[in-house]
C-alpha cells in the first residue's frame, strides 16, 4: 500500500481522489460527446448559424453562473453534496432538451433546456478541481489539475468525440444523445458513491454566506484573481467557438462530418496528453512561463495555422491534423493556472478558484456568442484573428500575474517565477 501511495504521489494523483478522477471521465464524455456535430446537424435541418449560435450560448451563459458557484458552494455545501445537485440539473435537463426539444426541432423549448443542462457540469466537475485544490500537497498540486484536465478532456472531447462518430452512425442521432445518460450516470457512480475522500467542513450558516460573497469580493482584495479569470476565459473561448463554425468551413474545403470528427478528436487527444506534459513542465518551468509561452503565444500561432492549411491546401487532411494537434498541445499550456490561481491568496482558496471556474464558464459562452455577433460582419477569417489576437493577449495578461511572495527554484518552489 504505501509503494502504491508513492507511485500515486510521483505521478502527482491525490489517491484518495482516484476514483473521482475516472468518474469526472465517465460524466464529461456522456456531457460533450454532441459538441462536435450537433451544429452542423441542426443547420442540416433548417436551422441557420445565428440560432446554432444563440443556442450554445445560452448554453454558456449558465455554465458560467454554475461555474462560479461551482466554487463557493463547494466549500458550503460540500462537494459531494454540489457534484450530486449538478447531476440531477444535468439529467433533467437533458431530458427535456432531447424528449421536447430535439423531438420538434421546437427552439425555444431547445434554448431553455439545453440551457438548464448547462447547469450541470460546472457543478460537477469543477467542484471536483475545488476538492484536488483542497486535498493535494502544494508540491504536486499541478500535476494534480494536469491530470484533472486530462479525465476532463479526455472526456469532454476525446471519448466523446470518438464516442459520438460511432454512435451516430450505429443509433442515430437522437438515440446518441440519450445513449449519454448512461455514460453520465456511470461516471456519477464512480465520482459520489466509490469516492471516500475527506473534505474539510464546520462551516456556520453565517460563515456560509461570507463564502457566497468572498466568491465575489476576492477579486477586490486580490486583484490577480481577477486577471486569471481573465486569462481562463481566453484559453477555452477558441474551443467553445469552433465547433460553431470550423465544421463547415472544413465541409467547404473538403473535409466531410466524420473527417472533422476525427481530427476534433484528436486535437483533443494530442490535449489531454499535454495536460499531463504541463502539469510537469508548470511544476518545473515555472507556471506562469508555461502559461505565457505554451498558452498564450502557442495557442495563438497554431489558431491561424488551424484556419489558413485548409484554405491554401483544401482536403489535406494529414496537414490540417497536424495543425489541429499542436492548437491542442498549446491548449494545455494553460493547465498551471488552475495551480497559479489559489496560490495567489493564502486562504479562501475556494472563492479564487470560483472566479476560475467563472472563467471557464464564461468561455462556453463567449465562443458562441463571438461567433453569433460577429461571423456575419466579418466572416470566418475576422473571427479567426480574433480568436488568435485574445490568445496573445492573455499571454500578456499573465505577466502580472504574481503571487505576493517570490521564491526561486523547481519543484515545490515554482511559486516563484510562475
């Protein structure tokens, strides 16, 4: 057992958190696994861009409320008790956007519930981040978030993906989307019923409520929260807008649904390998080098290479892959920030951590909504360069990112440079 442990802790994975980490996997890939079709299906059926774009994001705008209580109501609540309540938003939810919504093509019904699915999520899987940020020593927290964002991605756009080109195929794709429920529920299994970890409670009512305002007032008292909220909706607001757009971009260059599938699955698998590749590098490098570099500039440079390969080399799938591998790779550049974040502030680590959630959640909707504002006026290479000049923009942002104190060195000491 303590051979296992130390293995465990080598690899920077809290062991009594193990089954949680398969468990947040399991949901995710049930939760993403329509992410990359269901745009092009439903414009497939009548629906136009606009309304594809208004539908994901009212999809964001309640991922991001749930995210940013995801945090608060994790340390009030528990985060058991907040991944359960996210669970059952999500089932409701989902049954009323495929059994009302999908079944009549109905888009009212389809904005309110696929909306109130939002919820679910965030509460899930990033009270889960809440619970790492709590439970993990501070010399091994990120390799701890790299392996939480390699479940959450492998998840949300590798299995889901890969999942999803099989099941549409083979059970259509109303039949797909109910075939989520199970991986959802199986995936709860692992997280709220074999995960026995402990979490630290006591809290009163009164102290309760404080934390509720904390989740807001911490960026007053420490503004950097702020900044890597900032930084934390740039980093996954190209990856909520693509699936809006890209798939028929690909279509008009050559690339049919399965095609885009495969290489949206891959991007992601060439992700969340480098989530754990940065999870380490953070810990040694420093986490804010990584951020700037990796992150910001990298995600930047490989954002244009992803749009202009197919326009100057229509149908080479093999180029447009590689290009999609290396955006997924410097995606992950951003994983130290979620260890960076609650290092800024030496308690109410759950408050800051909620302004990060806030910042994920907040992409879910900025994606679309970019896209949905600003696809028309200025057609797909407008966004593009949008989406390219934020990414550098937050490598920017990250330079005054700094914890209060400055330590030099590796490993535990990487506060430092980060």
């Amino acid at each position: 057992m303590k051979k296992e442990t130390t293995i465990m802790s080598q690899l920077g994975i809290p062991r009594p958190l193990l089954s949680g980490y398969l468990g947040i996997m399991l949901f995710m890939m049930g939760d993403g696994m329509e992410q990359g079709w269901l745009s092009p299906y439903l414009i497939e059926k009548g629906m136009s861009i606009q309304q594809t774009a208004s539908l994901f994001t009212a999809y964001g705008v309640t991922i991001a409320i749930a995210s940013w209580f995801s945090g608060v109501l994790a340390e009030t609540l528990t985060p058991k008790k907040t991944m359960l309540i996210g669970l059952i938003i999500y089932l409701l939810g989902t049954v009323g956007f495929i059994g009302m919504g999908m079944e009549s093509l109905n888009f009212p019904t389809m904005l309110v519930t696929y909306g109130l699915r939002g919820f679910g999520y965030p509460l899930f899987a990033y009270s889960f981040l809440v619970w790492i940020s709590y439970v993990t020593p501070q010399k091994m927290l990120g390799r701890a978030v790299g392996w939480f964002w390699f479940v959450f991605t492998g998840g949300l756009n590798v299995l889901g993906a890969f999942y999803s080109s099989w099941a549409i195929r083979e059970l259509g794709h109303i039949n797909a989307l109910w075939s989520a429920v199970f991986w959802v529920l199986l995936g709860a299994l692992f997280a709220l019923v074999w995960n026995k970890a402990p979490f630290p409670s006591g809290k009163t009512t009164n102290s309760k409520l404080a934390e509720l305002g904390k989740g807001l007032t911490i960026v007053k008292e420490e503004p950097k929260v702020l900044l890597a909220g900032i930084v934390r909706v740039i980093n996954t607001t190209a990856q909520f807008a693509f699936p809006v757009f890209l798939p028929t971009y690909m279509a008009a260059h050559g690339f049919d649904t399965t095609e885009w599938l495969y290489i949206w699955g891959t991007i992601f698998t060439s992700n969340i390998a480098f989530n754990l590749i940065f999870g380490f590098v953070g810990d040694r490098f420093g986490w804010r080098q990584t951020i700037i570099w990796f992150g910001g500039v990298g995600c930047g440079i490989t954002t244009l290479l992803l749009y202009y390969i197919p326009q100057y080399s229509p149908g080479t799938y093999w180029l447009v892959m590689l290009a999609g591998i290396l955006w997924g790779a410097c995606l992950a550049g951003y994983v130290p920030l979620s260890a960076l974040t609650p290092s800024l502030v030496s308690k109410d680590k759950g408050a800051a951590m909620a302004i990060l959630n806030l910042g994920a959640g907040l992409a879910v909707f900025a994606g679309p909504a970019i896209v949905g504002l600003l696809i028309a006026p200025l057609g797909n290479e407008g966004v593009i360069w949008i989406l390219a000049a934020l990414y550098f923009i937050s490598a920017i942002l990250t330079c005054f990112i700094k914890p209060r104190a400055a330590v030099f060195g590796t490993g535990v000491k990487a506060i430092e440079t980060i």
